[in-house]
C-alpha cells in the first residue's frame, strides 16, 4: 500500500519486485531468461500540475527518446470500480533498437497529486488481464487520518517549511542529506528542479506564499525514519490551497539533524 495518497494495485503474487528506473516509484515483472522481463508493471506517485487529459501526451514526451512510431490506440476518461474518475490511454510504440511495445496507461488524481499506473508488453495486442491489473487500482482515503510525529521531527518540518516558503534555495538545499536518492535522482536534481521548473515552489503562480506539514504515516527505524503526507500549500497568483504529497520518502538523522533521504531501501 502507497503511503498518500493512500492506494493498492494488485498483481500476480509470483511477479517479484525489479529495480525501479529513474521516475518510478515501484516497478513488478515477471523474469524470462535471456530477455527483458514483459509484461512489467509500472507505478509513478507524485506532483503533476496538468489535467489529466493529457495523460497521452505526457507520456508520449516523456518516453520519445527512447522510442519511435507512436500510435495511440485509445485515450479516455473511465472510472475506477469506486466511481474514482480516470484517464486511461493504450499506446503501441517501437523501442530504438527493440522490439515494439504496447503500453497500458491509467492515472487517477488527488489534488495536484497524480497516481499513475503502467504496464508495458511485447507480445502484441494487450489482454484485458493485463489491462484488469492497472484497473485494479484503489484509492484509500479512510489509510489517510493525520498522525502525531516526534517534536524534532515536527521541529524540521516546520523549519523546512519556512524555508521553502522563504524561497531561499540555500537554506532549502540543506534539508537534503547528501545520500539523498529519490527515483533514482540524486540531490543534484532537486536543486535543478527548485531553481528552473515551472511547477517548483518557488515558481509556480507566482511562488509559494505559506506552506505546512500534515503527517499520515510515520514509521521510525533507528536513525532513519518512513515518512508520508502532504503540505497544505498557498501560491502568490492562487487564492486556494493545494495540498502536494511529501513523495512516500525516508528522513534520515544526519549530525542530530533530520534531512530528506529520498526513496532508496
């Protein structure tokens, strides 16, 4: 289960875990000798400011370099079997010197934080098992009560909070630990995202005017910590609040500091 927003997918218990590639969160497949593991599943949790129309799009832009002839087989809005509204989108495209692949794509939304299900296949058209996985998506509100987390921990929240508020990249950065990993990128990518995204803190609609922290899953191990939750947000150019997820991420205690980890195991 996905700490916020709280949600399972379920597969095949016989598919084990892989190594997540940069931008996933979670990555199952099932092994077959002498080639790449197919069908593997795919999930990415984090914050998205797009509609979710443009599911297709996004991910046509993403995975471009490293494919060719893109044809878009579907593209709709659906429902989960909760009434959850969806975009879902099957994709058939040509890995650069592979095989051709079909992609499965759905994405639901909770706030301006996206939940987006993937499987890919390289066996032809895409059996509606395969598409019953991704459908298998379930979102949890009732796993999402706010929890009370240590006071040095409350105590670095708050102040990161200042600080990112404060649009001091500086004094932001050095929330980060130095081992920090977060889907593969490291703390480098953070500062590039802070400084010359759209979509960062300090740029979007004007840059971020007050920002706090809310807690749903606290988990501590030693000197390392699970952490998850959001942060009830205000922008200069927007009277409402949104609330971005805090990533499903570890904290670890650095020098009797508390800094970001990332979501290395």
């Amino acid at each position: 289960m996905h700490g916020w927003p709280a949600f399972t997918v379920s597969y095949p218990k016989e598919w084990p875990v892989t190594p997540a590639t940069p931008g996933v969160n979670f990555r199952v497949a099932p092994p077959r000798p002498g080639l790449p593991p197919s069908p593997a599943l795919v999930i990415w949790a984090g914050v998205w400011f797009a509609p979710l129309s443009d599911i297709a799009k996004i991910w046509i832009s993403l995975v471009g370099p490293m494919g060719k002839d893109f044809n878009v087989i579907h593209d709709k809005s659906s429902k989960l079997a909760d009434g959850t509204p969806v975009q879902e989108a099957e994709i058939e495209w040509t890995i650069m010197n592979g095989p051709k692949i079909n992609s499965f794509l759905l994405a639901a939304k909770k706030d301006v934080t996206w939940i987006w299900v993937t499987i890919h296949h390289d066996q032809g058209k895409m059996a509606e098992d395969l598409k019953g996985i991704v459908r298998s998506l379930k979102l949890l509100p009732d796993q999402e009560k706010p929890v009370a987390v240590p006071e040095d921990v409350q105590a670095w929240l708050d102040q990161f909070s200042s600080d990112t508020v404060s649009h001091d990249l500086a004094k932001i950065m050095g929330h980060y630990s130095d081992k920090y990993r977060n889907n593969g990128f490291p703390k480098a990518m953070v500062g590039m995202w802070y400084q010359g995204f759209p979509d960062s803190p300090m740029n979007y609609k004007g840059g971020v005017t007050s920002m706090s922290a809310t807690v749903t899953v606290f988990e501590p191990h030693g000197d390392t910590a699970y952490i998850d939750g959001f942060f009830p947000t205000k922008f200069k150019d927007d009277p409402t609040t949104v609330t971005p997820a805090m990533g499903n991420v570890q904290i670890i205690k650095e020098n009797g500091q508390w800094k970001w980890y990332g979501n290395q195991k």
